[in-house]
C-alpha cells in the first residue's frame, strides 16, 4: 500500500510530495520553472539527509519558519 504525504503546495505546480512504499521514499518535487523532479531513497535517514540538504539555510530563499515547517514534515513521513 502506497501512502502519500503532502510536505507543501502552494498552487497547482509548487509542491513536494513523499509517498511511502514499504521500505522505499519517493519525493516528488514539482516546480513551475523546472517541472517534476523525482527521488527515491530507501531509509529514512537518506531522506532526512537530503532534506536537510535541500532545504539548507543559506540557500532557501523563504523565510526561516517556513523552512522549519518543511523539514518538521519530512520528520514525520
């Protein structure tokens, strides 16, 4: 069974999805300038790590809570 978390959407196109099957994460990021970008990560931990990546500080262009709200999501998948 595939289960599908929501991490953000902001319209139709802006949007980060995590779908758990089994022991396998598939990200799906979709964007309206690059299109859908796909991921898949087989632990937890390198999901985590990707986010935390992802979602660096120095590079986020949003502001810090909304940062934090991403990442609290990704923690809970």
């Amino acid at each position: 069974m595939i289960k599908k978390h929501q991490i953000y959407k902001t319209d139709n196109w802006n949007m980060l999805t995590v779908e758990v099957n089994g022991t396998r994460f598939v990200v799906r990021e979709i964007s309206d300038q690059w299109g859908e970008d796909c991921q898949t990560f087989l632990s937890r931990q390198a999901l985590r790590h990707w986010a935390d990546e992802r979602f660096a500080s120095e590079h986020f262009t949003g502001t810090e809570e909304e940062r934090q709200t991403i990442l609290a999501n990704i923690r809970e998948v």
